[in-house]
C-alpha cells in the first residue's frame, strides 16, 4: 500500500475530498520550489504532483511552459528533481509525492535506474503523460512492481472502447483531464465533468481527480464535489511567476484546498 492509497483511505474515512497541487521543481529556483513545497501539507495538499522540467512538454499550457523553461535555464535537472524530494521526506515521511512529466529524461537514465532512484528519493507515483497503455511495458508495468503508483490520464476523448485500455494498469488513482486541450487553457463546469467522471467511476474503483483549467476556490469546491477531489496547477505556478512571497503563494493555495475539501 503506497502513501498514495493510504492517503485516499484516510481521506475516505473521513469524508473528505482530496486536494491535490502541482508545482515545477526548480521554479523560480531549488530553493523557492523547496520552500513552496514544505508549505504545502500544512496548506491543506493532500497530494503533491512536483513537474520534472522538460524541454517539450506537449500537454502543458504557456504557465507551465514558462515555468519548465525557467528551471532549465536556472540549471534544474532530473539529479536536483530527486534531491528535493529526498530533502522534503526528512521533516515530512506522510504526503504523498508524484513525479509528473515526459518520458525522454526518464528513458534517457535509463528506467531500472531512474525507478531505484525515484523509490529511494521518496517518490509514491508518476503521471507521464506521453507513453500510453500500449507502452505499459516500458514504465508502467516495471514502476509498479517497484512500489510506484502509475497513475493514467483520461479526457473528453477516452470514449467506452478505449477506456478499459487506459484503466487496465493504472493504480492510485485516475487524473481526469477535464478539458479538451493543454493545462491552463479554459475554465472547465461542473455540470459537463459530472457524467464523464460518472462514466469513468463505472469501470474502477479508483479514485478520480478532475484536472486542467481549475482556479478559484469555487471551481475547486465544484469538482471536488463530483469527483474524489481535484487537482490545480497553473494558478499556483502563475503566482511564482509573478514573484508572489512564499506565504501568498501557500496562502492562495489554503484557498484553493479550503474549497476542495468542502466539495
């Protein structure tokens, strides 16, 4: 049982949704991220997905694109990625952590190692976003029998045919994309997620997380209430962006996981 199933039976006993948030490792730099990242439990996360920087992250919209970009430039790599993890787990051995990003740096590493390393660094799962259910044997299969979640992506494009495919082997939980696009691009409704996340809660019994375009307390309230709960990112990373003070920017995050758990 990783942290990540541990966590959503908690939040399952006590009739709570789940809050999860994302935020780039390295942006605006190791130590701004770090400091952000050890802010979020006490925030209200229940989940923390961290972005591996990527020269070409194809589901991610211009806010976390630039900021990808700008822990490149700082000199983030997949080495410094890690280290942070490591650094988080020595005040903080409960929140579940999710590495989330392309396949390339992983692949370029090599996967028996990156998967060693992940588990020793205190990773619970990865989101890679660009190997599909006929690759499972690449990364999925391999990264579960050593103890990580793979946690599958579905949109407004899985239809009933190609759904079991994407559930057959994913596990923690499934990250429902709620709109048709990258991160970032439009403001997703409730009314119009609510029989997709239906649909999906149908075929599993995994938890769904509703994804993509969150950004008031509001909408997170919303989601949250018609799924397991929801994830927000890019309204996190833009306040980095904007160069937002450690404690506004954990601030609007209490916001954000205030209103997804009264969902």
């Amino acid at each position: 049982m990783t942290r990540i199933d541990k966590k959503f039976a908690t939040l399952r006993a006590s009739g709570k949704k789940a809050f999860v948030s994302y935020i780039m490792a390295g942006d605006p730099d190791v130590a701004g991220s770090l400091a952000v990242m050890k802010g979020l439990p006490a925030a209200g996360v229940d989940i923390i997905e961290l972005g591996m920087p990527f020269t070409d992250p194809m589901a991610d919209g211009p806010t976390i694109q630039r900021a990808g970009q700008r822990a490149l430039e700082g000199g983030m790599t997949l080495d410094k990625t890690l280290a942070m993890v490591t650094e988080f787990r020595k005040t903080d051995d409960a929140t579940p952590i999710v590495l989330m990003g392309y396949y390339n740096p992983i692949y370029a590493r090599g996967v028996d190692r990156f998967l060693d390393q992940a588990k020793a660094a205190g990773i619970d799962g990865l989101i890679v976003v660009d190997l599909p259910p006929e690759e499972d044997a690449e990364l999925c299969i391999p990264a579960q029998a050593a103890g990580l979640n793979f946690i599958r992506l579905a949109t407004p494009t899985t239809d009933n045919k190609r759904l079991p495919k994407v559930l057959q082997n994913t596990s923690g939980f499934v990250y429902y994309v709620s709109i048709t696009g990258i991160t970032g691009a439009a403001t997703p409704q409730a009314t119009d997620v609510a029989p997709e996340v239906a649909r999906i809660k149908s075929q599993t019994d995994l938890p769904v997380i509703v994804g993509f375009g969150i950004t008031p307390p509001e909408a997170a309230e919303a989601m949250a209430s018609i799924a397991d709960g929801c994830v927000v990112g890019s309204a996190i990373v833009k306040d980095i962006a904007d160069g937002k003070p450690v404690a506004e920017v954990l601030a609007r995050v209490a916001s954000l996981a205030a209103g997804a758990h009264r969902g």
